[in-house]
C-alpha cells in the first residue's frame, strides 16, 4: 500500500511504502470495542463511596417503643428506610481496571489505523519540529492538512517524545498527540482526521508489523 507524503506547505512531495500487515487489515469491529472499552473502564476513578446503616453517624436508640403502638418494629433511626439513614446495596470504592491481552490491543490499533486510512482520514506530512514550541506555529502547519475554520478532533502521531510539538499542541482542544509506540484506541477511533508525521509512519511499519511476525 502506498501512501502520499505532503510537504510542511501542503504540496505532495512523494510516495512511502505502508505496510498491508499494518495498515490493510481488514476491520474487526469486535476487537475495536474491546480495547475502546478497556481503556475506559482502565481510566475510571471509582471512588464513588456510599455508607450502609452501620457506618451511619447517629443514636442507636429505638424511634418508638417495640410494642403497644401499632406499628412495624424498627431499630433505629439509621435504617435505610429513613431521610438520612445508610445506603442498601450503594457504590464503594473499586478497582474497575483490567487487563486484555497483548495481542488482542496491537490488533485494535492496526484495525483503527486500516479503518482511517479506508476513509481517507489519514495525512501524512513531512517530518518537522516547533522549534520555538508555540501553538501558533504548529497551527500553521496543520493548517494545510485540517480546516481550521471548522476543526474537527484530530489525532497528531509523532516519531518520538517531541516535547516542543507537545507543549505547542498542549492548548489545541481538538488535537491530541500520541507517539507511535504509545497509541490509545479511543483517541484513535473517534478522530475525525490522523495527522501522521513521514518518520512515525516508517516507526509504525517496522514496530506493528514485527508484532504480527512474533505472533
């Protein structure tokens, strides 16, 4: 599979290789919501707390007396059963994080990145920096690949942990940076638009395609 290569001023420089094992699979829509469903379940806080009837603050004497008044016994005022008594059956603290397996999460990705490049939601642009680490110079160059008049959530994946790229794309709220080692299937499959630097495309044939070898 072949990709265009566009230069920092938006005219086509040249075609790359992108490999099929990375980029041409077909799209399994199960494996997609499984990683997409991992990662938010994985960034659930779950400190919701609620406190039952015995962790109550509050008397322990009995609202009326046991017998003799016609009505249903109770114990005390913490029941459930009252305005500001314990909670039956309420949250507590947890853990909703789990793991899936290796292979599964590489297949979702590559599966998400043939999905985008099916739609022709992926631009490839040449290798670059923001030398002086402001979000309006990175703008201008992403101006040639996004509508930024109507932007929609773009995903940029970097080559390497460029810190003067994420500091520019810090304060952009439809753009998301990922390095090509350290990608998220949510980011990924609900991105409008994949910016991909020349040098990540390269990284992500030689990284994702060794994994399909392992396996």
């Amino acid at each position: 599979m072949e990709g265009k290569v566009i230069s920092l001023s938006g005219k086509e420089l040249r075609t790359i290789e992108l490999s099929d094992a990375v980029f041409g699979l077909p799209i399994n829509e199960d494996v997609i919501w499984y990683a997409v469903n991992n990662e938010l379940a994985n960034a659930r806080v779950g400190t919701a707390s609620t406190k039952d009837r015995g962790e109550v603050h509050g008397t322990n004497r009995k609202p009326f007396a046991q017998k003799g008044g016609g009505r249903s016994r109770h114990g005390d005022l913490k029941s459930n059963i009252y305005v500001g008594g314990g909670i039956s059956f309420g949250p507590k603290p947890r853990d909703y994080s789990y793991a899936i397996p290796r292979k599964a999460k590489q297949l979702s990705l590559k599966t998400i990145l043939s999905l985008k490049i099916q739609d022709g939601l992926v631009s490839i642009i040449e290798d670059f920096t923001v030398e002086s680490g402001k979000t309006k110079d990175l703008l201008k160059v992403l101006s040639n690949v996004v509508d930024l008049k109507n932007p929609a959530r773009t995903v940029l994946i970097l080559k390497d942990d460029d810190p003067m790229i994420k500091r520019a794309a810090r304060n952009i709220p439809w753009l998301s940076y990922l390095t090509y080692n350290r990608l998220r299937a949510h980011d990924l499959f609900y991105a409008r638009k994949v910016v991909m630097l020349e040098g990540a495309s390269a990284k992500l044939n030689e990284f994702y395609a060794s994994e399909t070898k392992e396996s």
